[in-house]
C-alpha cells in the first residue's frame, strides 16, 4: 500500500508532549473510580465527574481547532447493579461516556464508522475505594490519550467515512460503558466496521525491566466470533476459518498499516503491531470484547510487557518497591508511537472503500471441478463502493498468522460483468486461505473478506 502522505503528515502531528499533557491531567483527577460518580463529599476537581468534563472540555477545543468538524457527545445512564457476591457495581451508578463524531465527508460512505476507544476509569487495589489514590496513568489514561490524540490529528484531514473517538466508564466493574455503547450501536444499526480498543498503552517503564519492547505492541483480535451461533461456528471450522473472523482480519489490516506507515520511519517513531491470536491477554478482558459480543470487528492494543506492580495498586512503597500506576512509569513517545499506528489504521479504513460483498467459491464443488489445483473467486462490490474501486486478491498458507501475496485483481485477470468480479487463480485453496479486499485509486486497502462456498 502506497503512503499518503496527507495522512503521513497528520502521524507526524501526534506529540508526545501533548500526550503527557493529557495522561498528567487525568491522573490530576486523583481518583477516577466509576463508583466516584455517586460521592457527594469529593474534593472539587477529583473523581470521575471532574474527569469526564475536562475530556468533554478538550474534545470541544479539538472541535473549535477544526471549525467545528467535530460532534461532542456526552451519554451519561444509570447503570444497574450487578448480581451475586463479586458484583463490582452494588448501587445504581451515574456511568458516562464521552466520544466525538467526525462525519465522513462522502455522504455516500458517511453512513460508514471506524471507532477507536480507550477507558478513562481508573482504580487502585480495592474495587470500591473512590477516594484513595488511583492515578491509573497507563491503565488507562493512556488509552484515553490515544483517542484523543487521534481526534486531534484526523479533525484535520477530510476522510469519506465516519471516525469516532470514543473515552468509556466503567470498564474496571465489568466493561460497563463498552457494553451500554455497543448495544446502542447495535440498536441503532450503527454501520461499525471496526473497533481499536487501546487499553494499558503506556509502554511500562520500570528501572530494571530488560525485557520491555518500546517498539512492539500487541494486536489481540478473537478467533471464532463471540456473536457466532453454534451452527456459525460449526461452519466457521468445516471451512478452516477459525483464524479468519473479522476481527482477525481487522488484526491484519493492523499489520498492513503498521508496515506501510513506520517500517520506512525514523526509529523514534517505528513501532510493529504483534498480532496476538487470542481474544484477550489470558483470562483478562477489555472493551473491545462489548464490541464482539454485538457482533462488530474489534481488536485490543496493548504493550508489549505489562507490571502488575503498577496496574490496581495503592499507591505505596513496600520493600523498597514502588507500588501504583503512576505518570513516571508511562513513556510518552511510545504512547504516541501507538496513537500513530491508531490513526493511520483509522484514516486508512476511512478513506478506503467498504470491504466486497458476497465473497464466494462459485458452486462446482472441488470433486467434480476438473481444475481442482485452480481457484475461483466471485464477489461484488458493496453498493456504497461505487464504481470506481478496484480489488486486490490476498492469500496466506493454512499455517501462517498473516497474508503473504498479494495481487491485484485487474492483473491477476478478473473480469467484471453485472457487477460480480471473477477470477481464477492456478492456487488450490485446499492449500490456502484467500482474501479479496476493497482499494481506491489511492491504494487505501479495506480490512480482507473470505470467501464461502457459493450457491
Ligand atoms: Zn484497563
């Protein structure tokens, strides 16, 4: 994929100085529990409340910057308790979330969103202390950084498709606000194509950690889809498409982007997106997974090594160990190194084409195809494509994590007729997986689509 250079300028924009900015004024916040939104005897300028009104305050300057390019939401709900003994949520509680809307610029692709979140919540060793000291500088100021560093850079670019850049509450009691605004967009029918979920960004910093990569972030995207019916996933593995989920594939748009954006970079700023198979780190979880649960691509960026000794700590000194999520264990370059990565994978998926439609193997079936060690494909464009995207075949050894060929389709022979593309390609796909993915004329690349056997 070629470089934009427009969108290359905007990554070149992110600061790391404003994103010390950002993540120092949260902490500034003292203690941004979900639960503190209930408290009447905080001090002025702590606790969540305070903490979501700066966040809607910079998402409006942002907006003002741009002419008012920008639509600040604020959605504020009760959430209900939870149930049983571990319920980290025992009274109705006062959750906000807080997000900004840049309308695409094409009205033909407007209807079209790309999401990037991060949870401004914080807490310390105890679920229900509001009023401790629970900075939470890279669990997860740092993810809230990223959002809005991201708003700050593409508010400057026209991008045909809709960007939201999304802070969510409690996430800390059970991805609380996550899942109130993925049911909002399902509801809505929001058109979401894909969702970055940025938590503990921060790139821990801590004397002594030798293993720390300040250049690798890991990629965690599901496998089988956690929306997929049993009879999905029945079909899901008689195809061989338990690494191809569209989040997966989201993960692998990732990688693309990484590569074409930083690979050529100067080293302060080249970062590789480490595509980790699994839904999240083991046992843990994060808001993308709302996402999932509704259906919608979504994948989480996490650093590379993360410190239990700084994520939902009181803040203290034990053994002449320093305990706590504190602002001196975050690096900003590396924060902002991330929010690059975001916002190029962002504008890439806005400015590209809808991914194709009704992606097949034309019916024949492989026993009676007399060119079994050949492949055909069919697709068709998504009607808000229009007519002048043109489409590139990927495709990947059963065995490899990522795709490693790449054509496109006008070269590879594909010939269009009614608006259904066919190709054949002298590959079995016993062998491998394929993928056909939207581009403009541009080269911007949409997220790739596998195909299932036709009818
Ligand atoms: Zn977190």
């Amino acid at each position: 994929m070629p470089v934009d250079s427009t969108i290359a300028r905007a990554l070149a924009g992110i600061s790391p100085v404003q994103i010390q900015h950002t993540i120092a004024a949260l902490v500034g916040f003292r203690n941004r529990s979900t639960l503190s939104s209930m408290d009447k005897d905080l001090p002025p300028g702590t606790g969540i409340n305070a903490a979501a009104d700066w966040i809607e305050g910079q998402f409006k300057q942002i907006a003002a910057d741009c002419g008012g390019c920008l639509e600040v939401k604020r959605d504020t709900f009760t959430q209900a308790p939870g149930t049983g003994p571990n319920a980290r949520v025992t009274q109705p509680t006062m959750l906000t979330n807080v997000y900004a809307i840049l309308r695409g610029s094409d009205p033909s692709q407007a209807q079209r969103m790309i999401l990037v979140t991060g949870h401004y919540d914080s807490r310390d060793s105890s679920n229900f202390d509001s009023h401790g000291e629970a900075p939470g500088a890279n669990d997860d100021a740092s993810g809230a950084a990223v959002s809005l560093a991201c708003a700050r850079a593409l508010s400057k670019l026209k991008l045909p498709a809709t960007v939201v850049f999304v802070t969510v509450a409690g996430e800390e009691q059970g991805l609380y606000g996550s899942k109130h605004l993925a049911e909002m967009a399902k509801q809505e029918s929001w058109q979401l194509e894909a969702v970055l979920n940025n938590d503990i960004v921060g790139g821990n910093t801590t004397p002594g950690d030798k293993f720390q990569d300040k250049h690798a972030v890991r990629v965690f995207s599901e496998n089988v889809p956690a929306s997929a019916t049993p009879e999905e996933t029945k079909r899901i593995l008689a195809l061989g498409y338990e690494s191809d989920s569209p989040s997966r594939e989201l993960a692998r748009a990732v990688t693309y982007t990484g590569r074409t954006y930083t690979d050529a970079a100067p080293l302060m700023t080249r970062i590789e997106p480490v595509l980790e198979f699994r839904r999240d780190r083991f046992q843990r979880g994060g808001d993308h997974s709302s996402f999932n649960e509704e259906g919608f691509a979504g994948v989480r960026f996490t650093e590379w090594r993360e410190d239990f000794n700084h994520q939902h700590q009181n803040v203290r000194m034990e053994n002449g160990v320093q305990y706590g999520d504190l602002l001196q264990y975050v690096d900003f370059d590396y924060v902002a190194r991330v929010a690059r990565l975001n916002a190029a994978t962002l504008a890439v998926l806005a400015s590209a084409p809808p991914a194709p439609v009704s992606v097949k193997y034309p019916p024949g079936g492989p026993v009676f195809d007399n060119s079994i060690n050949n492949t055909t494909i069919t697709w068709a464009g998504s009607p808000a494509a229009g007519t002048n995207a043109k489409y590139e075949i990927v495709w990947r050894e059963t065995d490899a994590p990522d795709w490693q060929r790449a054509i496109l389709a006008d070269k590879a022979g594909a010939k269009q007729n009614a608006g259904t593309w066919t190709v054949t390609l002298p590959v079995s796909k016993d062998n491998v997986i394929f993928g056909i993915r939207a581009m403009d004329a541009a080269g911007h690349r949409s997220s790739a689509v596998v195909p299932v056997p036709g009818r």
